[in-house]
C-alpha cells in the first residue's frame, strides 16, 4: 500500500466514520448471480461424468478445486465489502480498518490465484482428450499447461515472500517493514493472465476449423468461444484497474472496488466456460444414452468379427484408454497395413477406417 504524500493527504476531505459514502450493491449482484451458476454447472459435471457415463478426469476434479476456491473468493469480497471498508474511500477508515482489509487482500489475492490457475488448468487438461498423440497442438497445450503452472507457483511465492516478516504486508505502522515493491509483481501477473486466457480460448481453434459440423453444432462453438471472449475482457480491465490503483490513485480502496468486480466475472465465468463442453449430453442426451451403451457393448463384447474368431477382448483397464483414442493424424499406410493384417477389404465400402472413426469421436466428444 503506497502511503500518500502530504499535499495528497491535505487535499482530502474531513474522515467520515459514521456513515461514509458507499460504492452500492454492484459487486454483491455481480458475485451472487455468477457464483451459483458455476457451481451449478460443476454440479451437473459431476453428475454427467461420473454418475452418467462413469469416466471423470483429471480436467473434472481440478474445476471442482476451481470452483472451492471461487466460491472461497466470493465469500472473502463479501465479508471485506460489508465489514472492512473495500467500498469507501480509504479517507473514511480507521486504520485498524485499514489493517483488517489488507490481511483479506492477502487472502483475496491468493484465493484468486489458486481459483484461476486450477480454471485453467482444468481446460488444458480437457484438450487432452481430444489432442492427438505426438500433434502439434498436443505439445503446444503441454507448452501452454507449463507456462501456467509456473506462473501459479511463481507468483504465489512472490505474494507470500513480498514483505519480510510477512505482518509487516498489513502493519501500516510497523517499526521495520522490509517489502518490495506491490506494483510491477501485480502488473505482471495480471498482465500474464490475460495472455494465458487468449491462449487457452485461441489454441483449439484451428483443430476444430477442421472439423465439418452441422449448423446447430457451429452456434456451439461460437457461443463458447463467445464466453472465452469475456474471460479475456474482463481479464484484461482487471489488469488496468490493477495498473490504475497501483500507479495512479490512492484511493485504492474505492477504486480497487473494480477489481474484485472483474475478479468475479474471470474466475466465476472461466468455470462456467469450462464446463460447457461436459454439459453437452444434457442437450442431447439420447446420442449420449447411444454411444455410451455402444461404449459398452464394443468393451464387453468386442466386435462380431472377433467374437466369430474366438479372440479374447481386452477391456481397458481406464474408460479415459477409450476416450482419449483421438488420433487424427493416423496415416492411410498403417491403415491399410491393418485392414490387410485384419483380412478386412482396404476399399472402405463396408467399414469406417479407423482414420474417420476417430475424427467422428473427436467430433462426438466435444459437440
């Protein structure tokens, strides 16, 4: 917290503990009307994925982590709007006021880290399912999943280790206060956010252009790509709010009111978005019903020809063995190699190739 020069300090008007100027409702609305959405979409992930079709992953239990510490986020900005003074101007606190608002910024802020890291964890690890094996757009969500978890570890030391001891982050007053500077580590996290969002809503994109899916289908995707567009709006005015109340105003109590606004809208609306793709056998849940008994079928009793030839069926030992089989990329020549080592016709009249079988379960996975 920068401590304003005295001319600043002079320019104020006289403290008003009694009944001060208040921001309003507006981060109330915004936090109680996102917050149960998303945990009702993760509700209904939960009960598709595992109560459904039998086969969660690892992309599932992070957006359940998620959505904890978003909801964790919520309740803090609450208690810190009605109770430590995040929406009066900071010339109307006391400083014990003052004090108690900056421990739950600490806790904001590390409960915001946590809450996005896991949002977008959960969403690369999901594109997993329908990368490839050895693709380009495989080691580019690897690269990408990389650059997020190091940048989550990163600067949740730097929020941490920032003031040495830690107390002096909220003891205004304190004998010795030994801390960096709060601006750039902030800027630059913020500023990396909104990088990693763009990444993560622009790196299926060219995938899925490949893709030739209906009209209905088409709305899909623009209206979840739709949603990626806001995560990044709303990331990108948290970073200039954070920049703005940082740099240029120390007012930052009614100033840094916007922030935990945009706060909400990310972090509430990033589960939201990652949880659209689960939701899509409640949209259709008769082809859900259809693949999963034909899932089933092919994994107790295999196909007639191997049934006729008296071969053991391999069951995976993992539904994700079954779901994550996407590879697009397989090539015409190990097709044929295959047909011809199964005795099966190479023409295709009578069979998908294995090519169009897993570019239709790419396309049934994800829409």
């Amino acid at each position: 917290m920068r401590f304003p020069p005295p001319e600043v300090r002079k320019s104020w008007p006289k403290p008003n503990y009694v009944d001060p100027v208040e921001r309003g409702p507006a981060l109330m609305i915004v936090e109680l009307t996102l917050l149960p959405i998303a945990i009702i979409c993760v509700a209904l992930r939960l009960w598709i994925r595992v109560g459904w079709l039998h086969r969660s992953g690892w992309d599932d239990w992070l957006m359940v982590a998620a959505v904890i510490f978003s909801l964790g986020t919520t309740v803090l900005v609450i208690l810190a709007t009605q109770m430590y003074g995040w929406n009066v101007h900071v010339w109307d606190l006391q400083l014990h006021q003052m004090e108690t608002g900056r421990k739950a910024s600490m806790a904001g802020q590390t409960l915001f880290v946590l809450a996005s890291s896991f949002v977008k964890m959960s969403i690369l690890a999901s594109y997993f399912r329908i990368a490839p094996k050895k693709s380009l757009f495989r080691k580019l969500v690897w690269g990408t999943f990389a650059l997020v978890f190091a940048a989550f570890i990163t600067f949740l030391i730097a929020l941490w280790v920032q003031c040495v001891p830690i107390s002096s982050y909220w003891k205004l007053l304190a004998d010795h206060r030994d801390c960096i500077p709060e601006g750039p580590p902030l800027v630059v996290q913020s500023t990396l956010n909104v990088v990693t969002d763009f990444m993560i809503y622009a790196l299926p994109i060219p995938t899925l252009l490949k893709l030739s899916l209906p009209w209905n289908q088409r709305m899909g995707l623009i209206a979840l790509f739709g949603f990626g567009g806001v995560i990044v709006i709303a990331g990108s005015f948290r970073a200039y709010h954070v920049h703005y109340v940082l740099f240029r105003t120390y007012d930052i109590t009614w100033e840094g009111f916007q922030i935990w606004v945009w706060t909400a809208v990310e972090t509430n609306v990033g589960v939201i978005c990652g949880c659209i793709p689960a939701l899509k056998p409640l949209f259709f849940p008769q082809r859900a019903r259809t693949q999963g008994s034909r899932d089933r079928s092919k994994q107790m009793y295999g196909s007639n020809a191997s049934r006729n030839r008296g071969e053991k069926i391999r069951i995976p030992d993992d539904p994700e063995d079954v779901e994550l089989d996407t590879r697009v990329l397989t090539s015409k020549d190990r097709e044929a190699n295959r047909n011809l080592s199964d005795g099966r016709s190479v023409s295709g009249t009578t069979d998908k190739s294995h090519y169009d079988h897993d570019y239709e379960h790419q396309k049934s996975y994800m829409y």
